[in-house]
C-alpha cells in the first residue's frame, strides 16, 4: 500500500508557525531595561559591522591575489 507523499509533507508542518502573530511576538518578556538608547547602539554597531565586512574583504582580496598571482 503507498502513501501519500503530500499527506506526509503536511503532517511535518506544526500548525504553530503557520501563525503570524507568532513571527511579531518581541524576543524578551518585558521592556527592553536597556540605559543606552536603541538609536545609539545603531549608531556604534552599523560602521562596527561596516569595519568588519570592509576588514574581511581586504584580508580575502590580499589572500586571492597572492593565489591567483602570475607574475
């Protein structure tokens, strides 16, 4: 007797994350207790991860260059 492949891929599905309220529900149970205002983290954080990218791209073109070097 064969099963049916759709049946089975349906039962896999929780019905739980089907919800979208569930996706908008904040990560902690409160108020952020944060002293430093949320506008000043993205202040520091974004050239912190700007750095970082434009870091690791210059150490990854130094690295390909050496390898794909013909001369």
């Amino acid at each position: 007797m064969s099963r049916n492949p759709r049946r089975t891929v349906r039962r896999t599905i929780p019905a739980s994350l089907l919800s979208v309220s569930w996706w908008l529900l904040p990560l902690h149970g409160g108020a952020a207790t944060s002293p430093v205002p949320g506008w000043v983290v993205l202040l520091v954080a974004v050239p912190c991860l700007w750095l970082a990218i434009g870091g690791g791209v210059v150490a990854l073109e130094r690295v390909l260059a050496g390898v794909f070097d013909s001369s």
